[in-house]
C-alpha cells in the first residue's frame, strides 16, 4: 500500500488558485466532491481528488467542440513622422487655416 497525503481546505484552495471560501461554496453546490472529516478538520485523499480531477477534465474536453484556431488580427500602423516632420505639418496646416 502506497502512502498518500490529505489534503485541507487550505491545501486544495492552493492547488486550484482560489480562495477556501470558493471550495467551500463549490462543495455546498455539488460541484466539488466532499471531504472527509478528521479529528474536527476537513481533508481529501489525494488519490482520489486527482481521479476525480481526471474524469472531470477528460468528460469536459469531450463535451467541448473542436474549434478552428483563431487568426490573430494585426493592427496596421503607419509609420511614425519624425519630430522635424511633425513640425512641418503642424506649419503648413497652420498657414493653410491663415490663408483662407
């Protein structure tokens, strides 16, 4: 028999990046098997976290459709004036609002 570590609240919430709270909650909701009791504390087997973990990923990637991979959008920027450029605009604009 091979040994295996429990797992608590704290520990699980960790493993997921979520707060003990949302454990909790998702215990309460069904959507997260339950724990076992210990000596007035909540742990989970390990081993049986992860097969539960296993069939859950692999049941959700089958429900899931294939999706055709998304092209990324290029933005087009045109090229940048320099300084002495910018300044000659900004001139001619400011003669041509003079002139009419």
């Amino acid at each position: 028999m091979q040994p295996f570590n429990l797992l608590s609240t704290a520990d699980v919430a960790a493993m997921f990046g979520v707060c003990e709270r949302t454990v909790r909650n998702n215990v309460e909701s069904g959507d997260f098997p339950r724990p076992t009791k210990l000596l007035g504390k909540n742990f989970w087997h390990s081993g049986l976290l992860y097969e539960w973990l296993d069939q859950t990923m692999r049941e959700g990637a089958s429900e899931q459709p294939l999706q055709q991979p998304i092209e990324p959008k290029i933005r087009v920027t045109k090229e940048k004036q320099s300084a002495t450029e910018r300044v000659k605009a900004s001139q001619a604009r400011n003669l041509a609002k003079i002139a009419a």
